[in-house]
C-alpha cells in the first residue's frame, strides 16, 4: 500500500497500520475499498507477532495457528496483486 501511495504521489505515507494505508488508496483509486476487509485482517497481525510482548501472557506461536497464517497469506497476496498491477498498468 505505500507503494501504492507513493506511485500516487503521496510524499509521506506513514504507519503500519495496512487498512490505514489503504483507506489513504481509496481517495486515489475507489476500487481499493474492495481490499479494506483483507487490509483490516492484516492488521491484527501487526504488534503480536513482531513483538515479544506483544500478546499478554503468551507468544505469538501460541495465537495463531496455519489456518490464520494461511489466511493472511491469501490477503496479503490479494492487495500485493492489486498494488503490482497498478505499477505494471
């Protein structure tokens, strides 16, 4: 999404937060909306996994399972499609 952003002549697309980022898509491309559902469920992934304290009481390992990463897999690929696309058209 901030490639995206930055095609779209964005000087500064900030933060983590991937539907952020894509809400930020929608003023320059309307069709981006349809990413925003996959965009949120990127986003729980977000601190937990890239921190070790990021779940209390627990590790990562122990809150995801291969059904949650099989499914953020087929998200990011969805919006990672998309933005790809617009760089190629």
């Amino acid at each position: 999404m901030k490639g995206f952003l930055y095609l779209r002549g964005v000087e500064e697309a900030r933060g983590h937060s991937v539907r952020v980022l894509c809400d930020e898509a929608v003023r320059f491309d309307p069709t981006m909306e349809e990413l925003q559902g996959d965009a949120a469920g990127l986003d729980v992934f977000n601190i937990p996994t890239r921190y070790p304290n990021g779940l209390r009481g627990g590790l990562p390992a122990d809150a995801y399972d291969e059904l949650d990463s099989e499914r953020a897999l087929a998200r990011a690929g969805r919006i990672i499609d998309r933005v790809a696309a617009a760089f190629a058209g």
